[in-house]
C-alpha cells in the first residue's frame, strides 16, 4: 500500500528522531525505547489494507491515494506523540522526579497503545469508507443491468405481441379462403411464442441466479476478510499486553517499597482496564457499524429486485391482454362474416320463395281462365283446386309458424350458449384471478414490511347484444328452412 513501512523497520523510519533506541534498550538519560516497536507493528497493520483486496477488479477499480492517505494518516499521529505528547510526559516526570521510572515507562506505553488504537481506528475508517464506496458503485452497475435486462425483455416482448396481432389479422382476412391452413399456422405462431417466452425466462433465471452467485460470493469474501482482521488485531493486542506485563513485572521488581509498588500496579490496572473496555467498545461500535452498512445495502438489493419482478409481471399480464384482445377481434370477424352469410343465405331463401309463390298464383290464374271456359266439365276441377289452394296456404302458414318457433328456439339456444360462455368467463376469471389474489396478498405483505403500497386488479364482463342474438336466431331459422324446403 503505497510504500507502508512493515514492522521489521526501526523507528527512525516512522519519524523518531536519529539515534532513538529501539524496543528494550534504554538511553543513559534514564529514556526507555520500549514502545518503539509497538509503533513499528501498528504501522505494519494500518498499512496491511492490501492484503484485504480494497480496490480489485470486481470492485470497481484500485484506488492508488488509498494508500498514501493511510501513511498519511499514521504520519500525523506519529509526528503527534513524538513532537507532543511524549515530551510533555517527559518534562511531567522530570518535574515530578520521577524521569526513567516505571510510572514513566507505563505511562508512555499506555500512550503508545492510544497512539496505536488512533491509528487502526482512522485507517479502519478510511478503509471501510474506502469499501462501502466500491460496493455502493458495484450494487449501481448490478442494478443498471438488471434494468436494461428488464427493459430488453419489455421490448422483446411488446414485439412479440405485435407480431402476435400482425399474424391475427392476416389470419383473419384470410377466414374465408383456407380454414384448415390458418388453423395450422396458428398452432405454429403459438407453439414459436410459448418457445420464444421460455427461452426468455430461462434466461432471465440464470442472469439472476449467476448475480446471487455473484453477491455470495463478495460476501463471504468479505466475511472471511474481515476474520482474518479480527484475528490479526487479536494477535497484536496479545503481543502488545504481553510486552506490558513483562515491563511492568521488571519495573515492579525494581520497587524499594511494597506499598508504593501496590499502589502503582493498582493505578496501572485500573488505566489498562479502562484502556481496554475503551478498545472493546470501539471495535464492538465498528462491528455494528459494518452490520448496519450491509443490512442497508442487503436491503436495497430487495429492493431491486422486487422492483425487476413486478416490471417482468406488468409485461407479461400486458402481453395477455393483447392477446386476449386480438383474440377477441378474431372472434368477431369471424361472427361478422358468419352473420353476413346468414343474412346472404336469408335473401336467397326470400327471393326463392317469391318465386315460388308468383309461380303459383300465374298457375291459379291459368286454372280459372280454364274453369270459366270449360265451367260445367271443370266446376269439381275447381273445387279440387280449392281445396288444394286452402291446403296449400295452412301449409304455408305452418310453415311460417314452425319458422318462427325454430327462430325463438334459435334464441333460446344462442342464449343458452351465451349463458354457458357467461359462465365459461367466470370460471375462466376466477381460475385468473385465484393465484393473481395470492400473488397481491403477497406483494401487499411484503410492502407492509418495506413500508411499500399495495397493487389492486379488477376485472370487466361484457354485456351481451340482442341484435347479434337475434341474427343467430335468423340464421338458425334460415337453415331449417332450407332444410325443410330440400
């Protein structure tokens, strides 16, 4: 990290001045070195931010000042304790005439420790600063191209719907002409669009699944980096407390009087304790910090991809209705075309039957003009014919009474299937409905807990046209007739 010292350099190299003596030796003014070496190892471990991968390729890139600020920083306490502090408590001791005893010598180390404990708190920081940036920029880039994944499979979508319509209303213009092809071909375009619509999803479920891959594995990377840390700083405050033991057994041996080396030992205790429940504290404060960070960023990851799920599910429910629209249209182009052929039929049967009737009134006039010829020879004749004519017209006009029932039977019957379709629709609804209420008692859940709204879906039922039921009606009546005629 950018030139850090390790913790094999003397102190010259952190900015003692020339000639300071290194851990366990003491000068000939009564100056023990004993902290130097601690100020050695915490420079190794604030400039060991290398080793915690801040920086690589999947995080957006190295920061190269990341490690200049961290020298930076440990610099400037350094200079601090050895500029400031350390001859205050110098000139502290030598007033107090205790300079190059034991309660100097622990005093400094104790400093020594706080000098370490600023230094790994600020590098900490700046490091987990450092960290949260490339994760908050790399979250950024997951989330734009789970975007542009939804907004490509919009697009292919809407596409495929359109389509889908081009192909309904050719089929459609093409009714009349080729039943069985367009029935075929649309088996086809169905079979290409169910295909096309699992490709897709199948896709997307491995696009999500390779990100969740992805994510767990940054976060167990970061799990395991921050273990090792905890280790690290474990072994280092073990090493440090172990050398102040070893200080405070030799200077304590050293005590002339019993009481005063209790009194002493008792203050250093205290100062110890107290300078360890404030390390403890620090590191539990970071380790709620860290916990809060990726509780945030976990959150937020939810967060998208709730917001990616509902965009998929708006699709896909936009697709079906405009399927079910050019469904719709089909069927009433069909219905159109069927209803005009019934009209078409309905005028042929009516201009045949003029016909027949003109036909037989110029044969009654012809069997008149006979009998008033021929009255007396043809008078039973005309009698016949009569008879004939009367039972020709009941005939007639039962005809027309058994055209009229079929026709109200027609209605009945149209209206018996409209019912069924009624019926059809509802269960066809409810079936729609059931999973898409499960799904909303879903999402409604779950936006209470993230505080989000809820969605509603509502359906419509079509009125049904008397006109179209009275056209079935006529159709109906006009094939019985013909039926009846043939």
């Amino acid at each position: 990290m950018g030139g850090a010292p390790t913790g094999a350099q003397t102190g010259a190299s952190l900015g003692f001045p020339t000639g300071a003596p290194t851990g366990g030796q003491i000068r000939a003014d009564g100056y023990n070195g004993g902290g130097t070496t601690a100020i050695g190892t915490t420079a190794t471990g604030t400039a060991g931010g290398a080793s915690l991968g801040f920086g690589a390729p999947g995080m957006g890139g190295a920061n190269p000042y990341l490690g200049l600020q961290a020298n930076a920083i440990a610099q400037n306490a350094t200079n601090n304790y050895l500029y400031n502090v350390a001859p205050q408590m110098r000139s502290g001791a030598i007033q107090a005439g205790g300079f190059g005893g034991s309660r100097q010598g622990i005093a400094e180390g104790l400093a020594q420790q706080g000098l370490n404990r600023d230094i790994a708190n600020a590098t900490a920081d700046l490091y987990g600063k450092a960290y949260e940036g490339d994760a908050n920029r790399s979250t950024s880039r997951d989330v734009a191209n789970i975007g542009a994944n939804a907004s490509m499979t919009n697009a292919n979508t809407a596409a495929d719907a359109s389509r889908y319509g081009a192909d309904q209303a050719s089929r459609a213009s093409m009714y009349g002409s080729d039943q069985s092809s367009r029935a075929s071909m649309y088996g086809s375009d169905q079979s290409r669009i169910a295909s096309m619509y699992g490709s897709d999803q199948s896709l997307a479920g491995t696009q999500y699944s390779a990100d969740t891959s992805r994510a767990n594995a940054l976060t167990a990377a970061s799990a395991s980096m921050y273990g090792s840390d905890q280790a690290l700083a474990g072994a280092r405050y073990g090493a440090d407390q172990s050398l102040a033991g070893t200080q405070y057994s030799a200077d304590t041996s050293r005590a002339n009087s019993l009481t005063a080396a209790d009194a002493s030992r008792y203050g250093s205790d205290q100062a110890l304790a107290g300078t360890q429940y404030s390390a403890d504290t620090s590191r539990a404060n970071a380790l709620t910090s860290a916990d809060a960070s990726r509780y945030s960023s976990d959150v937020g990851l939810l967060g998208t991809q709730y917001s990616a799920d509902t965009s998929r599910a708006n699709s896909l429910t936009s697709a079906d209705a405009s399927r079910y629209g050019s469904d719709q249209a089909l069927a009433g182009t069909q219905y159109s075309a069927d209803t005009s052929r019934a009209n078409a039929q309905t005028s042929a049967d009516a201009s045949m039957y003029a016909s027949d009737r003109s036909y037989d009134v110029g044969m009654s006039s012809n069997a008149n003009t006979a009998i008033a010829n021929e009255n007396n020879y043809n008078l039973g004749l005309g009698r016949l014919a009569n008879d004939y004519d009367a039972n020709s017209i009941n005939a007639n006009n039962s005809n027309v009474t058994n055209g009229l029932n079929a026709g109200r039977f027609g209605i009945e019957v149209y209206n018996a299937m409209q019912n069924g379709n009624t019926g059809a629709t509802t269960v066809g609804t409810d079936v729609q409905n059931t999973p898409i209420d499960y799904w909303t008692q879903f999402v409604n859940s779950v936006n209470g807990i993230g505080s989000g709204s809820g969605t509603t879906t509502g359906t419509q039922t079509a009125q049904t046209n008397p006109w179209l039921a009275a056209l079935g009606g006529a159709d109906l009546f006009g094939s019985l007739y013909n039926r009846t005629n043939s």
